[in-house]
C-alpha cells in the first residue's frame, strides 16, 4: 500500500503566522548530534517522519507519513523548521533550536489509531546537543556541559548518573554512554557487560547494542544479539528488535538478524548516506539523491520511497571527516551535512548543486557613456562642491567670531611683558632688595577663550601664597618653559563647615553600613530598620535629634 503524506497546519492566527515568519526567518539552526529521521510503531501502525527541504523551500520542515489511508497524521506547522527528530511507541518528539544557546522540544503523543492526538512542550532551556529516543524513553545531553537529561522514564533518574558522556543511545529500558575517552558505559542497564576497549560509535537496539571500535572500526555486540555480526570496517549502525544493519565504510547497508533477516536485494549495490531502526522496521537516505527508503514490513517492502529531498544528517558549522557532497543545498549559508566517518572507497556521483541564476545585463550597461550617467556625474560633482564650501564658510565663521586665539600667557619673569588694567592685576609686595616684583597680567586659556570655561574662579595672591606656603619647594611640581607649578589647597568659602548634626548623621550613617555589611543573619538590620535610620539621618542634618547614639541601629528581630 503506498504511503501517504501529511503535512497539515495547525491553526493560528494571521497575526501569530507573521510574526513566527519574521522570527524564523532570521535564525540560524544550532545543531551538533542530532538525528534526521525517527520511525515510530505503534501496535499494526508504522510512521516515518523526517526532516525535509524542497528545492523551493528557505528552511527545513518536518514531515510525516503513515502507511495507511487511516494511519496516524501528525499536525505540523511548515513555517517551522526543526534540527533534529525522535520517535518511539505512540510518540514523535521534535527539537527546536531558535537559538545557539537555547532548546524546545515539543511531542506528540497518540494512542495505537491515532485519534488520541496530544501536542505538549516537553522542554524549554539550554542547547540541546544530542537527543535519542528508545521505544518508550527520550533522552538528550545538554550542551556544552554534556548534563544528562530524560523524559518519559519516571523509573530513571538521570542525576544518578556520574559518568560524563559525550554521546548517548537508549534502548528498551536502558541507557549506554560513551565518553570523550572512548569508554561505554551502561548504567543500571540489563543487557550484560560491555566488552573492554575503546570506541567511536555507539548504537541501542530493542534489547542490545553495539560499537564501531577505535581500532580498524570493527563492530562489537553485547546484550540480546540475534543472528551473525558481520566482520568488516564500518562507520555508523542501526539496531531494531532483534534485527540490525550497519553502514559499511564504503556507504553500502548489511543487515542480520533473526530469520536470516537481509538488505532487500534491490538496495544490495545502493550507496547510502545515513541509516535509521525503530523495532522491525529500517531507513536509510540514498546518497544518490537524498531520497528515504524503508525496509522491514509489507507495505514497506513493496513500496520503499517514503520521502525525497531529505536531510541525511544535522547542518554543522565544521566537519571532521569532510562535506558531504552536495549537501550545501540544505543547509543554511557556512554549515554543511558531515560525512559519518572516513569512509575508503570511490564515492557515487553526487548531487550537482543548483546553477546560479542567469542575469541578463541591461541594455544600458555597457561601455558606453549615456546621457543619464553623465547628468548624475554633473550632479554628483556640483553637490560635492557646494558642500565643501558650505563646510569652509561655517569654519571661517567659527574661528571669526568664537576666537580661534593662540593663548600665550608669557613668563612670569618675562622683561617687557603690557601693563595691566587695574582690576585685572594682583601687585605684590616690593621684595627686600628694593626691586619690583612683575606684574601677574590676567589672560584667558585658550579653552577658556573658545567659551568652554564656564564659571571661572579668581583667587587672591595672599591666599595663594597660604595655600602653597609662600610658594615653596615642598609644594613645587615642577618648571618649564612656562615658568613654574606649584599644588596647594584651597578651601571654597562659598561652603560653610558642616555642623556637629550634619557630622553626627553621618557617622550614624556609617555605623548602620557596618551593621549590614558585618552582622549576618537576624542580626542584620530589617528594610525597616534601615528606612527608619535613613530617615533618623535626613532629620539630624535639619534639626538637633533627641537622641543618636550607636545603639539605635542593632535590628530589632
């Protein structure tokens, strides 16, 4: 029986459509481990769902089929675009990367019909790099700090997990990881111990597991395994119920299981780019043109093409092993579908990417001078002209009027220098030898003198020389050209000193910052409290209080 495809739109507002439009059509899809293609069986129903971009589409949405006319259909919004699917007994999961940093995962749960149909967010927090899904549990690593996360599986508790995992796969009931180091690990699982060594890959079947060794990429099984493992090298597997295909590292499928289970043969000498299992059914993505075929069951086997232009792996920013082959096309601008491993032998002629499109050039744009590029020119030099003549006329202005001065106050002992007006020279006293002391003539900086300054300060030469204890050495900065600096203080007369009220709220003040940066606990002064005291502080300064004293800051709880 064929299968049928749906993609339906849930029902929103025109509103809410635009603005998930606008949102979406600016971001860029995190993803580091994330799968493409789920399978979910449910009783006598099988679902495929897969991540698909049609040549005409800007984003990747995902798309589900069933494989009867009553089958379960899954209500998709195709304005969304998605990173990564799971699915398992009565549920697809989907996981929404919106940003670099941060996950939504929404899933739908159905019943063995499907008419149950319940759409819940399941999760919502930090990125998501990788996420699997047993037949009934869902699992996933936090990115970055590789926390172990699970849903669907009261019984588990992921915090009990103290090994770090880079990378997980869940089966029936049990989880294995595997380290950065190359160690596995299964937890609490009951599928028997991992043989010793050091892996690259790691897959969950219904009952067991294998990997991809680091050495020669040889596969090693443990747990409930049906049928003869294949020997060989390969670089990435699928493991079902009792039955279980691994991609060899030249790109082609081998199969075993229970009842000699086998490739179809018509798949024998097909190259593929990725492969997928849920229980007895079995995808993969053909590298030829990146359309899904499934194997396992009659309506499958009579009719394999589920569906075309399908994402045969997550859109990276970096790829270890190389780019796939004409992967450019699905992903975003500067991220690329990897290749799985280093795989060893000639490769199938891959997809040509789109041909850019042909522009044909205007009429107008040849070598030739035409009459309206020659008026522009005019145009353009005229504009440039005028405005660096209006540019020279307000800086000619400036200068004029606002006073461009060269400032040169001269030497304090400078011969010659102008007389002063009266009211603008400071005389000092004859010295002892008779001679006369120079006068100080007043002259304006020449920030002071470009209106900058604003309000200036005249100080008198007595409280000058008060201030610098009669200009001595120990108060001297230094000298040069322009005479000498001295440093000194000089009280402003304008602020009268503050009176015993004002110091003494003040040091309340400081006894109540004390209280609540030393004191800890009920000790600590309440909100109250330090109102109370602000207030106590304000009043002290207007008028004599009746009492202040350190006491009255110690909180009263």
């Amino acid at each position: 029986m064929d299968f049928l495809s749906f993609n339906i739109t849930t029902t929103v507002s025109f509103s809410s459509s635009i603005l998930i439009i606008i949102f979406l059509s600016s971001y860029v899809p995190f993803i580091n481990s994330l799968s493409t293609i789920a399978i979910s069986e449910t009783s006598n129903q099988t679902l495929v769902c897969a991540l698909v971009r049609p040549p005409s589409a800007n984003h990747s949405s995902l798309n589900c089929s069933s494989s009867s006319s009553s089958g379960i259909r899954i209500p998709v919004n195709p304005n969304i675009s998605f990173s990564g699917v799971v699915a398992g007994d009565g549920f697809v999961c989907g996981l929404m990367s919106t940003f670099a940093s941060t996950s939504t995962m929404v899933c739908w749960r159905f019943s063995a019909n499907g008419t149950n149909m319940v759409y819940k967010r399941i999760y919502q927090g930090p990125a998501l790099a990788e996420l699997e899904a047993g037949n009934s549990h869902v699992c996933g690593l936090v990115n970055d700090s590789n926390l172990l996360e699970c849903w669907q599986w009261p019984e588990f508790d992921p915090r009990s997990v103290t090994q770090n995992f880079s990378s997980v796969v869940v089966g029936e009931d049990f989880l294995c990881g595997l380290s950065s180091s190359g160690s596995v690990a299964c937890p609490g699982s009951g599928i028997g111990q991992v043989p010793e060594g050091n892996y690259s890959v790691i897959a969950a079947g219904f009952r067991h597991a294998c990997g991809l060794s680091t050495i020669g990429n040889e596969l090693v099984c443990w747990g409930d395994v049906v049928g003869e493992v294949p020997q060989g090298e390969f670089i990435s597997l699928a493991l079902g119920e009792n039955h279980s295909c691994a991609l060899r590292a030249n790109e082609t499928v081998v199969c075993w299981g229970q009842n000699n289970f086998s490739l179809p043969g018509r798949f024998e000498n097909a190259y593929f780019s990725s492969i997928e299992a849920k229980r007895r059914v079995f995808c993969g993505v053909l590298k030829l043109d990146y359309s899904l075929h499934c194997w396992g069951n009659e309506n499958l086997d009579s009719n394999s093409l589920v569906f075309e232009n399908v994402l045969p792996g997550p859109c990276r920013s970096s790829c270890p092993y190389g780019i796939l082959d004409g992967s450019g096309n699905y992903c975003p601008e500067g991220q690329h579908i990897c290749e799985n491993g280093e795989s060893n032998v000639h490769r199938p002629p891959a997809i040509p990417p789109s041909p850019p499109p042909i522009t044909q050039p205007d009429r107008g744009s040849g070598d030739e001078w035409t009459g309206k590029m020659i008026g522009f020119l005019v145009l353009g030099c005229v504009g440039s002209l005028s405005l660096l003549i209006v540019i020279a006329f307000f800086t000619f202005k400036y200068c004029k009027f606002r006073g461009c001065r060269v400032h040169d106050s001269g030497r304090l002992d400078e011969p010659g220098a102008p007389e002063a007006e009266p009211n603008v020279v400071i005389q000092q006293q004859p010295s002892q030898t008779g001679q006369a002391v120079p006068a100080l003539e007043k002259k304006l900086s020449q920030l002071a003198s470009m209106g900058n300054a604003g309000h200036l300060e005249e100080f008198s030469l007595s409280l000058l020389l008060q201030a610098t204890n009669n200009f001595s050495e120990d108060h001297k900065v230094g000298s040069g050209s322009f005479g000498s600096v001295y440093v000194g203080t000089v009280l402003d007369s304008r602020v009268p000193p503050p009176t015993p009220f004002e110091i003494e709220a003040v040091i309340y003040i400081g006894y109540l910052a004390a209280d609540c940066v030393t004191l800890e606990g009920r000790d600590r002064p309440t909100m109250t409290d330090v109102v109370n005291s602000l207030e106590r502080a304000l009043a002290a300064c207007l008028v004599h209080p009746n009492s202040l004293s350190r006491s009255t800051t110690d909180s009263s709880t």
